[in-house]
C-alpha cells in the first residue's frame, strides 16, 4: 500500500499536471477514443508539432504558439501583439500552469482559434498539454 | 465667535470649491482617473471583481480604467470578445458577466464620442479626448518597441495601473518626461 502510495505520488509528479487537469485530460482521452478508433493514447511528439508548426491565424497572418510563448517553454514569452511578458508555460518553470481546468480549457480554446483559426479536436487539446507537461 | 468660524470655514469650502471648478476644464477627466482606481475597491465582492476583471483582461494588456469608456464601448467590446481585436478572448460565461456588469457600472458617464459620427469607439485611443491629451506626442515616441502603440498605457504613464495619470508621473521610454 505504501509502495503503491510512492508509485502514484511518482507518477503525478512526472504529470505535472494537478489532479483536475488529468481528470480533464481522462476526459479528453474518452472522447478522442470516440472520435478516433485507432486513438492509442496523447502523444508529447504530436503535441511538439501542434506548438510548434505554422499555420494561418485568426488574423490571416502565419502564426504559431511559439509567436507568443517561444519555442523554450521554460522561458517567459510575450504576446505578439501587445507586447505583454507571458510567465513561462512549463510547469517546471511555472508551478501555477496545468492545475486549473478552467484556465486550460480557457486558453486552449482561445489560442486554437488564435492559431489555427478552429477549435482543437480532444487529441489535439490532449497531445499539446502532453507536450507542455514533458517541458 | 462659533457662528463666524462656521462662516470662515464655509467661505474657505467656497473659495476651495472655485479654485477646483476653475481647475476643471483642463484637469477634470485626470481628477476622475485618479479617484476611480480599478486597485481600490472596497468591500470583498467588489475586490472579488476587481482582481478577476484584473487578472482577465489584464493577461493580455493592461487592465484599463473603465472610466475610459461609455457603456456603449464596454458593452460592443464584450460583444464581441470572440474577435477581440482579431484575437480570442472569450470568458467562461459567469465570468463574462461579472466582468460586463462592472465594466457598465463604472464606465464613463460621459459618451466621450461626440466627434465621431455615430461611431462606438472600441479603443480608448479612438476617443475624442485621449485624440486631444495625446496631439504632441510624435509618431516616433509611441511606435518604438519599449511603448509599441497607445494601448500600452504604462509604457509611459508609470502609475497607470493604480489609475493615476498625471502628467509628472509620465516618464516617455528613451525621451524622458512630459513637462
């Protein structure tokens, strides 16, 4: 039991993520699964792509996450457009990340639509938090 | 002896009262920013608000006064928060609406849009006034990457988030101050 107690405090720690936001990413695995057969679980390699590529915005222009947040996600970022310094996304850097589902599910809808001018699908949402946690 | 004290007093309240009406139609609107701070509220849901309309809107930008815009503004700004200035910035929807209503309570009660041909200013740069406080100030001063554009309020105005903008406090990156 208290082996057991260690694994789990272990594998938390490796989450980095508090225990609402892998509650969500739980959900968010469900419905990939349904949307998607052949879903085998969030990937950190997928997640780096969806970061890190390119793609037409909300404003018609090329626009990245990194635009903002920088391709080190331990280092502060700053939004492109106001120039306002953004507290770095790694929860390693950053304890405050990755504990609020409100806030995850806030941001990740917001910077879908900033990015890629669409809301992301589950996998999506879950391969990309996967990627910031592993940061 | 007292009757003569509450008059002296009263004449000095008079007197006073002048001076600062006189005063008014330069630095009226800075009197108003100064005492409506969004950083002062007073009782806990009050400081409830404030902290969440800080911490939301201020994400992204600074958290301007309310007191900058109508009602009007306020209520076309989080309309359309869905393109917010060709960004995202949709909030859970209690938040939304905690937000609005402290927005319309504290807007501006005058529509500062006289001049603007029936148009509802969404920046507070767009405003007759700011347009008129701001005429001197070059092209140069505003577009260098320490300021970037007018919405960076406390580029310049270094006590802009406290609701304070007098023009002592003003502070130009690589100019200096206003005076």
């Amino acid at each position: 039991m208290k082996y057991l107690a260690i694994v789990s405090f272990f594998s938390m720690s490796l989450m980095a993520a508090s225990p609402e936001v892998v509650q969500y990413m739980n959900e968010l695995s469900k419905t990939a699964k349904v949307e998607n057969s052949s879903f085998n679980g969030f990937d950190a390699v997928r997640g780096k792509e969806i970061f890190t590529s390119t793609h037409t915005g909300k404003q018609g222009k090329p626009m990245s996450c990194t635009s903002c947040h920088t391709v080190n996600l331990a280092n502060s970022g700053k939004n492109s457009l106001t120039g306002k310094v953004i507290d770095p996304l790694s929860p390693r850097a950053n304890p405050q990340r990755l504990t609020s589902t409100k806030e995850v599910t806030k941001w990740l809808k917001r910077n879908f639509m900033d990015v890629y001018a669409r809301e992301g699908s589950a996998q999506e949402k879950g391969d990309v938090l996967t990627y910031i946690m592993k940061n | 002896m007292k009757t003569l004290l509450n008059l002296s007093v009263a004449a000095m309240l008079l007197a006073g009262g002048a001076f600062l009406y006189a005063d008014d139609d330069e630095h009226e609107e800075h009197e108003n920013y100064r005492s409506s701070r969004v950083a002062q509220p007073v009782t806990p849901q009050e400081k409830a608000t404030v902290a969440l309309y800080t911490k939301e809107c201020g994400a992204c930008h600074m958290a301007y006064q309310p007191q900058f815009l109508p009602k009007r503004s306020w209520d076309k700004t989080m309309n359309t928060l869905d393109n917010h200035f060709s960004t995202d910035a949709t909030l859970a929807p209690a938040d939304h609406k905690t937000i609005q209503n402290y927005l319309a309570t504290h807007a501006s009660k005058n529509d500062r849009m006289s001049d603007m041909k029936g148009a509802v200013a969404l920046r507070i740069s767009e405003t007759p006034y700011f347009v008129r406080e701001h005429r001197e100030v070059t092209k140069k001063m505003v577009t260098q990457p320490e300021v970037k554009s007018f919405a960076n309020c406390n580029a310049c105005h270094t006590q802009a988030t406290n609701g304070s903008y007098r023009e002592r406090e003003i502070r130009i990156p690589n100019y200096g101050r206003w005076e």
